[in-house]
C-alpha cells in the first residue's frame, strides 16, 4: 500500500472481493492497522454489486514499484 499510495495514509482505499470472501475484509483491517483513515470496505463483493445491477468495468490490478534504492 505504502508504494501504491505513495505513503499518503489519507488516499481513498475500498477493497473488495467475492461475496463470502474474508481475505478483503483482512486487508482492509489491516490498512486500518497500518494507519490508513480512508479505507471502504464492500462485504457483499463483486457478487452482491452485479446481483444489484451496479455497472462493472474490467481494470487490472496495479503493480507496486519498488522503491528507489530497493
């Protein structure tokens, strides 16, 4: 998160999954943990979101860069 972010502990973060999926909710715990006061966590997951007829896109996930001097 902290490469994604660029360290920014207040960037908007919603984290999500598949309905009945307790990994997003884990990483959402902790991004809280972390400090991170934005965070947005959807427990119905993408199976809830489509079943309610909410538009979808394709995105691919982001790739974190590693630090310079990493």
């Amino acid at each position: 998160l902290d490469a994604l972010t660029s360290g920014d502990t207040s960037y908007p973060l919603v984290i999500f999954c598949l309905d009945e999926c307790w990994m997003s909710w884990n990483a959402a715990r902790r991004a809280v943990e972390w400090g991170y006061d934005a965070v947005h966590w959807y427990p119905g997951g993408t199976d809830l979101w489509t079943f309610e007829d909410h538009p979808t896109e394709v995105v691919t996930p982001q790739e974190p860069q590693p630090r310079q001097g990493q």
